[in-house]
C-alpha cells in the first residue's frame, strides 16, 4: 500500500508538470483573461489642409483715389443775346463741333452784311482813285497836273486800301460772332443738367455756365502716395508705364485697369505725401467723376513664390509659423516668413516650399508631432 501511495503521487506530480506551462502561456483562456487589452491608436485630430502654391505675386502701393474727368468743360456764351434753341438733352453723349445752344444770331448777321457793305464802297472808291492816280501820273509828268495833286491822290490810294483791310477785320470778327451764336460742343463728352432755358438773355461776361460737359473716355484716377515711396515708383516708371489697379469701395471689386501717367513735380509738405494720376481707357464707363476708388499700383511681380491661404499662418512669441503635415499623418510645426498678406493669400519667402501640405484650419489643437486626420472644408471655406 505504501509503495501504491508513493507511485500515486509521483504520477499526480507528472500530471501537473506537464499542465503548469500550459495553464500559464498567452494562449490560455485564463491567462488571456487576465491580462489587459493592447491600447488602441488615439484618434487624429480633425483639420482641413491646403497645398502651398507657387505663383506670381504682384507688390502693391495701396492708395485711395479720386476719378476725375479726362476733360471738364463749363460751357459759356462768347456773345450777347437772347437763347432760340436748346439743341442737346440733358445727360446726352455728343461729339466735338454738336450744336447744343443756339443764341439769336439775326444782331450778328445784320453787323456782318454791314462790313460786308462798308468793305464793297471802300473796294469801289480806291478804284476811283487808283484810275486817277494813273492819269495823274501822265500828266504830272507833261506838266498838265501839279505834283500835290498826284502827291494827295496817291495818299487818298493808300488811305482807302488800309481801310479795307480794316474792313476785312470787321467781316472776321462780325463772322465769328455769328459763329459764337452757335454753341457747340467743345469736345467729345457726356452732358450734365441744363443750367438755363429758352428765352433767357446771356452774356459774354457771365460767370455762370450754360452746361458742362465732361470726357469720359479715356479717364483720370487721382491718388497719394506717402513720400518715401515716391523714389521706387520713379525708379520703376522710368523704365515702363506701372500699371495701376482700381477697386470699388469694398476693395474687392475690381472695376478697370490704366497705367500710371502722372508723378507731380513737388511733395505735399503738409501731408508728407506726393500726387499721382492714372489713366484708365473707361470704355465700359466703370469709373464715373467724383467717385471713390481703392487704387493698387503695380510696383513689381515677384515670380513663383510660394503662397498658401491666409489662416495657414499663425502668430507665436517667437514670429509666425505654419503646421506642415508629414507623409505619416503627423504634423511640423515650422517657422515662416511673410513678406505680405494681400487679398487672402500670405506669400511665404522663408519656411515653406511648393508642393508641401499644410494645415489650414484647426490648428488652435495641434502641437509639436500631433497626428490630425484631414477632413473636407467647411461651406465658405477660404483655401
């Protein structure tokens, strides 16, 4: 019995040697069970990403401006007398040499036929006399005549030819009289509103207008500049008309494009500031006289810069900088330079290069290595 005892318990002993490793490797549902599951992946953070972009940016002198008429004309009366006829319609496009008012011509016509006149008896009496002048000087020369007869009939020749020619003065003026009675359009233009009517007297010397008329085609845009920019902008329209770029008041309607045609001669001393003028060709009439108009005049180009959307760029204490987003779905934060943010795009100079992948919206949760999962942009979203 006791050998049966001890080979029992030999065999229990065998049993559980074998049992142990197995109850204790991974595989063991009890094992298994105690032992905790692996940890999964922290979900990225959720970003819209953008693509830095090569392209050429212009570099802008902003400015406010003011369009004026190419040519602004108040049109007066050259003589005096009473208005017959008003030729144009207020608001009218009219040509150079339109009738448009018509002053009653009949005083200047009368004072016309009357030199006319004048002139025809001075013509009839110097050939009167320039035929006894031929006599005279036969006889005068057979002794027949005096001298001083010849002597007076010749100053009576020359007295009545400068008479007409002062005559023919007095045609020329009495004819553009008649002509100043015809009013017409100076130059090509648009009307304004009609100052006077019909039957109303005019002057020569009245100071008030009868209309205006304003050339609209090519136009002006008049602008300021501060006078420390006035020596690049020299520089560079030496060698080629800028152009220049006129918005509306919200500054993103683009409304016509000129070049700049004018740098004045003298800086404004109160103001620290120099006068310039644009000319703009106008053929759609975007720009009316008297408005107001953000103007951007084209410095230079800067060719192939990287450029990326606004928001890309954040401010830190340290300067600016930018989330680039790795091929591992992890991010870089990355130091930037910017030379200048103009209509929503930031040009990069330092930092950044075309082609990279940046982070544009969401960034306000990133930090050094985060991971971020790219999701669509917003409706509305810029970049």
């Amino acid at each position: 019995m006791k050998k049966l005892a001890i080979a029992a318990v030999a065999a229990l002993a065998l049993v559980a040697a074998a049992l142990l490793p197995r109850l204790f490797t991974p595989t063991h549902p009890a094992v298994a069970a105690d032992k905790p599951a692996a940890a999964a992946p922290a979900p990225g953070v959720p970003v819209t990403a953008g693509t830095v972009t090569a392209a050429d940016v212009p570099v802008l002198l902003n400015a406010i401006g003011s369009v004026q008429a190419y040519n602004m004309v108040t049109i007066k009366g050259r003589v005096d007398g009473q208005i017959v006829g008003v030729q144009f319609a207020e608001g009218q496009d009219v040509k150079a040499g339109t009738p448009l008012i018509q002053i009653d011509p009949r005083p200047y016509q009368a004072a016309l036929e009357q030199a006319e006149a004048t002139k025809q008896k001075d013509e009839a009496q110097l050939v009167s006399l320039q035929q006894d002048l031929a006599r005279w000087t036969e006889l005068v020369g057979q002794g027949y005549k005096s001298k001083q007869t010849y002597d007076q009939t010749k100053a009576q020749v020359d007295q009545f030819k400068a008479a007409i020619k002062a005559d023919e003065a007095q045609i020329n003026m009495a004819r553009l009289n008649l002509g100043y009675a015809t009013i017409r359009a100076p130059i090509d233009g648009r009307l304004g509103a009609k100052l006077i009517d019909i039957g109303n007297m005019v002057r020569a010397t009245d100071s008030t207008g009868l209309v205006t008329i304003a050339q609209l085609k090519p136009i002006f845009v008049s602008f300021t500049l501060p006078q420390e920019q006035q020596h690049k902008v020299r520089e560079k329209q030496a060698r080629a008309p800028l152009e220049v770029l006129a918005y509306g008041e919200d500054g993103k309607t683009p409304l016509a494009t000129g070049k700049l045609t004018l740098i004045d001669n003298v800086v404004e001393q109160t103001t620290g500031t120099i006068r310039l003028k644009a000319s703009f060709d106008n053929a759609d009439e975007r720009l009316w006289p008297g408005e107001f108009v953000n103007v951007r005049l084209v410095l230079n180009m800067r060719r192939d810069v990287p450029t990326v959307p606004a928001q890309t760029v954040q401010q830190g204490p340290n300067g600016n900088y930018a989330y680039v987003i790795k091929d591992d779905e992890t991010v870089e934060r990355r130091d930037v330079d910017v030379a200048v943010v103009q209509d929503g795009v930031a040009v990069i100079t330092k930092g950044l290069s075309a082609g990279e992948k940046v982070v544009v919206e969401g960034q306000y949760r990133l930090t050094q290595g985060a991971r971020v999962r790219v999701t669509p942009p917003k409706s509305g979203a810029t970049g």
